[in-house]
C-alpha cells in the first residue's frame, strides 16, 4: 500500500505585533519523523540580461527566487507553534513557510505569508 500524499495544514498569523507559524497535529497514518520547519524569503520576480551565449542580448524573467532560507524549528507530528517575531516583507520580495520531511525530505506542508498590504 502506498504511502498517502502528505497535507499537512500551515498558517502564518499575526500575534501580539509580531507573526506565528501554526502546524496542524498530523493526521493518523501520516509519516513525519522529525519534520524541518523552514522560513523562505524570496524575490516574486527577477529581470536577469544575459551577455553571451545561445540567449546573449535577452533579458530573462525569472519568478520565485530564493533569496535565503533559515530552518525555524523542527515538527514531530503535534500541534506547534513557532514565533517569528516581527516579520517585514518588502515590496517585490515574498515569504513561505515549508515543512519538510527530515532536512532534505518530501514537502508534508506549505503555506505563504500574506504581506500586509495598507487599506486591505
């Protein structure tokens, strides 16, 4: 029997002027282990010119670039909680939370970081 696709529930929440990562408890028949707990910054979009080769004179556009990742905790199945204290997000950028399966894993849950936008 093959193992059931993971989907893990995860949410960034405001709290107290800062941010809170929650994980939802695994469901039964769910297998976590010691599951990483990842912060994703990342540029939305990427204009790169390129000067030599088959692409030389074009600009690419690249989307979703990693800018840095920081491994915020480790999951092992139940309910968690993990503060981010305050958490800018600045224009063109964007923020992900991952939980991952050991450190090099299968992706158990996701979810991106709502930036805060005024009037909304």
């Amino acid at each position: 029997m093959a193992e059931r696709q993971p989907n893990l529930p995860v949410s960034v929440v405001g709290e107290g002027g800062g941010a809170v990562v929650h994980v939802a408890a695994a469901d039964a028949g769910m297998a976590v282990g010691k599951a990483a707990v990842w912060l994703v910054r990342f540029a939305e979009r990427e204009s790169v010119p390129v000067a030599a080769g088959e692409n030389a004179g074009r600009t690419l556009i690249y989307h979703h670039v990693v800018r840095d990742i920081r491994r915020i905790g480790w999951y092992r199945g139940a309910a968690a909680a993990y503060p981010l204290g305050e958490l800018t997000i600045g224009e063109g950028e964007g923020c992900a939370v991952l939980v991952q399966r050991g450190e090099v894993g299968p992706i158990l849950g996701a979810a991106v970081v709502e930036r805060h936008r005024p009037g909304s």
